[in-house]
C-alpha cells in the first residue's frame, strides 16, 4: 500500500506544487552559516508581490516587502540598416 500511495503522489499533481508554480525564488544570498536573505515573487498575476525574507534556524522573518517590478517589452523585431 505504501508503494501505491508514493507512486500515486508522483503522477498527480497536488495543489501545493500547482501553486507553488505561480511562486519564484528571485535571489537567494548566504550571510552566515545558518542564515539566509531571500527574496521571492509571490501572488497572482494582476498583484505580484517581492517579499524579502530572513530565513535562519528559528524560523522565517519578513524584512520588506515591495510591487514586483513589470517587465515591458518594447521589442518589436530586429532593426535593419537601409542599404545592407
């Protein structure tokens, strides 16, 4: 039954990887032995949100919190040089 249960978890997706989907790590920087800052990009697609986190040995601390920056892309194919 084990077994079954393991190789069910493997083939469907759970709701927690389906979310986890929607979540980016956007840095991550050691500052000591234990300690970690990281920042991350959550939320839905309308509202994204950079969340940077102090993650150590005690637990999960909040430090800021900002409006993920919107990427424009004003692309709109390659230039040409006239005469080539």
């Amino acid at each position: 039954m084990p077994f079954l249960i393991r190789w069910l978890k493997a083939r469907v997706p759970s709701a927690a990887r389906v979310a986890g989907q929607q979540n980016r790590v956007i840095s991550a920087v050691a500052v000591g032995p234990h300690q970690k800052v990281v920042t991350v990009e959550v939320g839905p697609e309308s509202a994204r949100v950079w969340l940077t986190l102090g993650v150590g040995s005690n637990g999960i601390t909040c430090l800021h919190t900002a409006a993920a920056p919107t990427v424009v892309h004003d692309y709109d194919g390659p230039s040409t040089v006239p005469g080539v």
